[in-house]
C-alpha cells in the first residue's frame, strides 16, 4: 500500500451493535495484538506512517490501561449535541453546555457499559493520551522518539464483568427526534422523509 502511495485507514475495535455481522468486530484483545503487529511491522523496515499521537498508539499497543474521554471529541448532528460520544447515541442536546452537564459521564467508558466493552477508538481515548501527554510529557516525548513497545508484557486491561447491559435505545431517540422536526419545521420534515 505504502509503494502505491495509498493512505489506508485503520481503526481499533468497536463493536457497533446494530451491524448484522457481529463476528468480525474486533475485541480489546485482538485489537491489542493487530496494532502490535502493525506497530512492529515499521522496525527495521519500512515504517507505516501513523497520524495519531504516540500515547494513543502505545494504549492501542497494549502498553497503557485507558479510560475514555467521552466529551474529548463532541459530536453535533441535525438533531443537537449526542450523547454521550459519536459512537453511542443515546440522547440529543441542544447546547454544548447541556451535554456536558446534563450527561451521567459516570454510565459511559470500558467495564460500565456493555456498548463500551470493545471500545478503543480515537474519539475517547485520543483525548485520554493527550491529557496524559500533557500531564506527562516526558512520556509522550520518550514514546514518540523510541517508538510503541510491540514486544513484552502489556498492561493490565479493565475488567469487563461488571458493565451494565445494552439499552437498545436508537430506534426511539430517532423517532423522538423526527417526531420534534415534524412539528417544529414540516418543510425540512417532508424533503428528509422525502430524501429517505
Ligand atoms: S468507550 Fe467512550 S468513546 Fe467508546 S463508545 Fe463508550 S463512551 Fe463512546
């Protein structure tokens, strides 16, 4: 791909519960061992230039236990402000400020929803390795010039069992939210529906 001078997209598991093929999600751990490989793929040869912040790849390497930083990468849609992150839709705002303070941040990340189990995707813990890199910068340096560890033991990972299960809310917070463009704007209701 590289000779070809071709960008490819790679992007860590999540596993989004409607797709009908569940099997091939990634989980934590094959995600872990894939960017491993990758990672490793780079010493000594020729190296896949990666666009994310070192931290952020020594977490997908398996070298650093991260929680997400939902609110890091906010998301704004027709229907306002989703909660809690773009991944998972599970509620609209109209302000920024009410997503921030009207969010339970505490029902949302790894081991606290079942949604999240999978999860190590740039919009939560991009966020989490740039806080860390700020709060630690000989860290961030010391990665980004030696490179992600792609041999020894990787860190502990967050236990899963306790995470609460799935609401399967889309298909009413859509309704919901159709259902307010209808009654607010019935133009731009009948040239959505219309579209559709
Ligand atoms: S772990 Fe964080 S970023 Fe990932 S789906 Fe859950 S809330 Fe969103």
């Amino acid at each position: 791909m590289t000779s070809l001078d071709v960008e490819v997209t790679i992007s860590p598991g999540y596993a989004y519960e409607r797709a009908a093929d569940q099997e091939h999600f990634l989980n934590r751990e094959k995600t872990r061992q894939l960017f491993r490989d990758f990672l490793g793929r780079g010493k000594g040869g020729k190296a896949w230039k990666f666009t994310n912040s070192p931290l952020f790849l020594d977490f997908l390497a398996g070298n650093r236990t991260y929680q997400c930083t939902p609110w890091s990468m906010p998301l704004r849609t027709v229907f306002g402000w989703q909660k809690p992150c773009y991944l998972v839709g599970e509620g609209y705002v109209q302000s920024f400020a009410e997503l921030m303070e009207g969010t339970d941040w505490d029902q949302y990340g790894v081991g606290k929803y079942a949604k999240c189990s999978n999860c190590m995707v740039h919009c939560g813990f991009e966020g989490t390795a740039a806080r860390e890199g700020l709060v630690r910068p000989l860290e961030f340096l010391k990665v980004g010039m030696k490179g992600v560890r792609t041999e020894g033991p990787m860190a502990p990972d967050i236990e899963l069992a306790g995470a609460r299960p799935a609401d399967d809310v889309h298909e009413a917070q859509v309704a919901a939210e159709m259902e307010k463009i209808r009654v607010t704007d019935p133009e731009g209701y009948r040239r959505a529906t219309r579209a559709a």
